[in-house]
C-alpha cells in the first residue's frame, strides 16, 4: 500500500458556497468533523479543533493552519504538527477541499497529503494513514448530511 494520501470524490446537494462554509467556518465545521473547533479561516490563520470534551485530559487538541482560503472553490488547512512547530510540508498533513460546481450541487475533491513527509517510521506511518483513512470514511457522509441540513434551513 502506498500510505501517501487519501483522496475522495464525492457529490453535495447544495451550492459551492454552501460547501465552503461547512468545511471552511468552526460553527459549521463542529457540527460534522471535530467536537470543538477554533480557527481563523484566512490563509495564514491558526487556531485547534479539538476531538473530546476540553475538559477532559482525554480529548485529543490538535493545532490547524489554513493555507489556502479561496471562496467557493478551494480550502485547505495543514494539521498533525506539533503544537510548539510552525506547520510546514515535513512536519504535518495538509487537507484541501476543491469544490466544483457540479449541476445544482458541488463536486468536493477532498485530499490529505504528507503522511510519507512526516518522516514516521514504518508502523507509525501505517496505523496514522490506517487511523485518518477510517477517520474520513467516517466524517464525510456527515459533511453530505450537514451540508444538506444547511441547504434546508435556507
């Protein structure tokens, strides 16, 4: 297996700005992705989404940077870096969300890179590429049904 990046294709009933919101603003984003999210969705803009309740020592907080902020076509973000790190391409993950028109609805090409750049020792590399697969797997239908949710109420 390649454990180089996850890559998705997948329609939304709803118009690309619409999408964008969801995947792009922390009061969308909780609803479908992480419990608690907290991020300035600029290029260059920081912040965590946090999996668990903050009150918890459990609860996994995990740094966000945006990279790319392109309203309705494209949002990406790097992530997995340590806290006390500038995100760069050797030392985190970067998810993008491409959305394309697609009908009435949007095509989202969802990617997550650089799980080999992380420089993870063999089993390290799998079990997180294993973890983020099953992860996404999970998350996305959910950003269909909140996208849809969204559309509803407008």
């Amino acid at each position: 297996m390649e454990y180089g990046s996850i890559e998705r294709e997948i329609h939304i009933a709803a118009a690309p700005e619409v999408v964008y919101e969801v995947v792009s603003r922390p009061e969308h984003m909780r609803e479908w992705w992480p419990d608690e999210a907290d991020l300035d969705p600029v290029p260059g803009g920081t912040g965590a989404i946090t999996f668990g309740d903050k009150s918890d020592p459990e609860a996994k907080v995990v740094p966000v940077t945006v990279v790319e902020a392109d309203p309705p076509r494209r949002f990406s973000f790097r992530w997995v870096y340590d806290e006390d790190r500038t995100a760069a391409p050797d030392n985190s993950l970067l998810v993008t969300f491409e959305l394309i028109p697609s009908g009435t609805g949007t095509l989202l090409r969802f990617s997550e890179t650089g799980f080999r750049e992380k420089g993870w020792e063999a089993a390290v590399l799998e079990e997180q590429y294993r973890d983020h697969v099953t992860g996404w797997n999970y998350f996305l239908p959910r950003l269909v049904e909140y996208a849809a949710r969204v559309v509803s109420t407008r």
